[in-house]
C-alpha cells in the first residue's frame, strides 16, 4: 500500500484548527473514530467544483480507482485490528 499513498497516517487531521471543512468532523467530535481520506487537490478548486457541470465525466478514474483501493484497505485493516481504533478525547 506504501505504493499507493504518501504512508502518512496522522489522527490530528487538517480539521483540528478549522473544524467544518469535512463530512467526518460530527461523528469525530461525537467520540466516534473518523477520517478524512485527503486526495490530490487537481481540479478542487475551479468554478465547476459542487455545481451542476461537476459531472462524472471530469472523474480522473486512475484516482478514483486508486482511493478505493487506498480506503477498502483501511476498511479491512480496521474491521481486523485486535484493539479500537484510538479515539480523540471529547469536546465539550
């Protein structure tokens, strides 16, 4: 899998400084074990991003193939694992 992805696993996320940026923060806060699986920015930033000309044809499919690959990994990986994933401790 190193071949796939930088090999950087970190549980203090990008989120921590500017919580709202990202679909897993409520469950994280909510002591529920999340992430976000950051992927190459190509593309995030132009006008067409979350509007209705972000279609599935401006999908990079070797990136999307290899993300899945990357998460079904982890997925198992964490199914598998003898202990909990680590938690962060709750907000108040």
């Amino acid at each position: 899998m190193k071949d796939l992805t930088s090999g950087t696993v970190a549980i203090r996320g990008f989120d921590d400084d500017n919580p709202g940026g990202s679909d897993h923060i409520s469950f994280d806060e909510a002591g529920v074990p999340a992430f976000a699986f950051l992927q190459d920015p190509l593309d995030y930033e132009t006008r067409t991003h979350h509007t209705n000309m972000d279609t599935f044809d401006r999908i990079q499919f070797e990136d999307a193939e290899q993300m899945a690959v990357v998460v079904a990994s982890f997925l198992y990986n964490a199914a598998t694992r003898p202990d909990k994933l680590p938690r962060k401790e709750l907000r108040n």
